[in-house]
C-alpha cells in the first residue's frame, strides 16, 4: 500500500478535488471502500442460505441457538433501526436519491467492520465512508440542507463499523466474552451507569477547562479533536455546496479497482490450496502503518511457538 501510494503520487495521478472526510483523497483508500464492498456482499451472498433460514425462522417465532436474541426480535430491530435512520436523515434534510448510497454505505461499514474484526481482531482494516460515498455520486444533486444533514450527523455516522472505538466492534467482542462468561445479575445496569458518570464527567470537565481557562487553549498546539475535527466537515461541506460537481469517475474506477482485486483475493482464497494471503489484509492494508510492526511481531512468536 505505501509502495503504491508513493507511485501513485509521482505519477500525479491524485483526484483533484477533495471528499467530505473519510475515504480521503488517496487511489489506495479508495480501493479500500471498493474492496470492503466486494468483502461484504461476497460474505452476504455465501451466507444467503443460512440468512434465508434465519429470516424464516423470524416469520414462524422458531427460536435459533445460535442467535444472540431471537430471529424475530432480531428482524424487528433491524427494520426499525434502518427506518430511523432514513427517518432522521430525512428529516435533517437529506432526501432523494441521496439517501440510497448514504444507507448502503452505512449497512456495508456496520457488517464490515464487525467481520474484519471477527476474523483478524483488527480494530480498524478498512471502512466505507457514508458522507463520502454520498459525494463521489455527485454533489449537483444534494440540496445545500443534504449537506447540512451529513456534517450535523458526522458525530455518529463516522467510523461506527470500522474501527476499535466502534459500536459494532464493542458490541461483536461484548458477545464473545459473554459466550465464555457468565456474568452476574445487574452486570448490564452497571455498565449503563458507568457510561453515565463518566460521559457526565467528561462533558464537564470540558466544559469547566473551557470556560476558566480559555477554549482556544484546546486547539493551541495542533490538537486534532478540538481543532480540526469538529470543523472539517463544515469546511467540506461549504466547499461541496459552493462548488457542485458531478459523478467522480475517477474514484468509482479507483472503488472497482479494490473490488476487483478483493474479489481475486477471495477467489484464490477458497479455490487455492495452500493460498496463505487471508482477504482482510488488503482491508488492514490502508492502515498498515498501525498495525504491520504489531502484525509481523505476532506472526513471528506464533510461528516460532508452534
């Protein structure tokens, strides 16, 4: 991936107008989202039978071991928060066509990263941006109170299914661990309450720094969640509704390029015998920086141990 990035930038081959935030304005991030695609719906469409039968068993009230609640809870809940999501966008303004691409973004970066992290325990190996899927299908047709909608909503929308601060990722190891442990009444209860008294504490503390001590202080030296993080996407979003542009094909061939070659990946994974490149780590390839040091050190006493 470095190799490439470093290529790729001699070659001035680098978008020439900026996203939201997210997938960032590199080639290699870009396959990264189109590799993620392919790595979803690849897993969605070899799991059709056993998801055929779950969704079955919500419609007769049969009950499934396997499951964590029961299928027609399950379904339940999911139908219900699909459509509060699209209710809210909606209601932010986001409308139209707009909204199918920001949903499928979502529902791929929410299955995506909990399976990357339930087969490789990698926090962060790849996502799919929804604000900038959104963007690289135009922005012409995204009414300024759209881009409203996606800046107002970054605060939950970033991220949620792709790294280890994530909700899918907290919730996946949650499951795990109470697989193997039985846990003591009021268990749950006291989690909420710690959530509680330190997202409290957190608020007020910052609250407190702010206003005795001076809030410019946050962003004094550089500091990327008080300074830039909370801007940038209002940066962005002016940007886009100053300047409306329209499909980004560059991008979507750069996205084809990554489920082209994740497609290969699992291809030779399931085909190859002896195949030893394992499909999450072109996802973990964008973030290589992270994780190859950690990764390498791991594989070396693993290999030595056994």
């Amino acid at each position: 991936a470095a190799f490439e990035a470093y290529g790729i930038g001699l070659a001035g081959l680098t978008p020439q107008h900026g996203d939201l935030f997210g997938m960032g304005n590199t080639p290699v991030g870009m396959q990264g989202a189109g590799a993620i695609i392919a790595f979803v719906f690849w897993g969605l469409w070899s799991s059709r039978k056993w998801m055929g039968q779950y969704f079955r068993s919500a419609f007769t009230g049969e009950n499934r071991d396997a499951s964590w609640l029961s299928p027609r809870l399950t379904v339940v809940m999911l139908g219900i928060g699909l459509v509060a999501i699209v209710a809210w966008m909606a209601a932010l303004g986001l409308r139209g066509p707009a909204i199918i691409p920001f949903m499928i973004a979502k529902v791929v970066s929410y299955i995506g990263g909990s399976r990357i992290l339930a087969e490789s325990a990698l926090g962060n190996g790849g996502g799919l941006d929804p604000v900038d899927f959104v963007v690289v299908f135009g922005t012409k047709w995204v009414a300024p109170a759209g881009f409203v909608a996606l800046a107002v909503s970054y605060c939950w929308i970033s991220d949620l299914g792709s790294n280890a601060s994530s909700l899918t990722a907290r919730t996946l190891q949650g499951e795990k661990l109470n697989t193997f442990s039985t846990f003591p009444g009021g268990t749950l209860f006291l989690v909420l309450l710690a959530v509680a008294v330190a997202t409290a504490c957190a608020m007020y503390g910052t609250a407190y720094t702010a206003y005795n001590h001076g809030a410019n202080n946050f962003g004094a030296v550089g500091v990327w969640d008080y300074q830039w993080h909370t801007r940038v996407m209002y940066d962005r979003t002016s940007e886009c509704a100053r300047t409306p542009v329209g499909v980004d094909f560059p991008r979507l061939g750069w996205m084809g390029l990554g489920m082209a070659l994740m497609g290969g990946l699992i291809f030779l994974r399931n085909n190859v015998g002896g195949w030893f490149l394992h499909p999450v780590g072109f996802l973990a390839g964008g973030s290589a920086k992270d994780v190859v040091f950690n990764a390498s050190l791991v594989w070396m006493i693993k290999t030595a141990t056994l």
